[in-house]
C-alpha cells in the first residue's frame, strides 16, 4: 500500500459531532419542506396527510424522533409539513 492511499483510507474516519443535530435538523427540514411541496398541488388535507404518510414510511426513528425539535426549533417548515410533523404519533412503534 502506498503512502497517499493510507492517508485516503483514514480520511473518512473523523468524528464530526459538533454541530451535528443543528445540521442534520435543517437536512430534516428541508427534506419534510420538499415532501410539502410535492403533495401541496392536493387539497390541503390530503397534502397534509400524504405528508405524513410519506415521512412515517420512510423517515427513522431517530429521524422521527427530532420531530418535536424541528416544530418547536424551525419556523422554516412549511405549514402543510408543519402540519403533518404535528399529526404524527409520539411512538417510534408505528
């Protein structure tokens, strides 16, 4: 193994936690934004409920489970994901 490729190997190991929930919590937001946007061409309340749908399929729960961080923290959500983070259950069992 080369010299350049040992350096390469253990470049990607870092430990980057500073920061990490603001960041990852404005990934979160942008991500349920998009999701909005895309069912906003729907009635309000199937927007709303597509939204949701959507984000307990396919959101884990430990991305679910900053939810109540994003509404309280974020004023940058949509009112349609808003909306469908409020309606979502507590519960990671769902």
């Amino acid at each position: 193994m080369s010299h350049s490729q040992h350096h390469h190997e253990h470049s990607h190991g870092g430990h980057a936690h500073e920061g990490t929930h603001k960041s990852s919590d404005e990934r979160l937001v942008y991500m349920a934004n998009q999701i909005a946007t895309f069912f906003s061409t729907q009635p309000h309340a199937e927007a709303v409920d597509g939204t949701r749908q959507h984000i307990r399929k396919f959101w884990d729960p430990r991305m679910r489970g900053r939810v109540p961080h994003l509404l309280a923290e974020h004023p940058s959500l949509l009112p349609i994901a808003r909306e469908a983070l409020e309606g979502l259950p507590t519960s990671s069992h769902n």
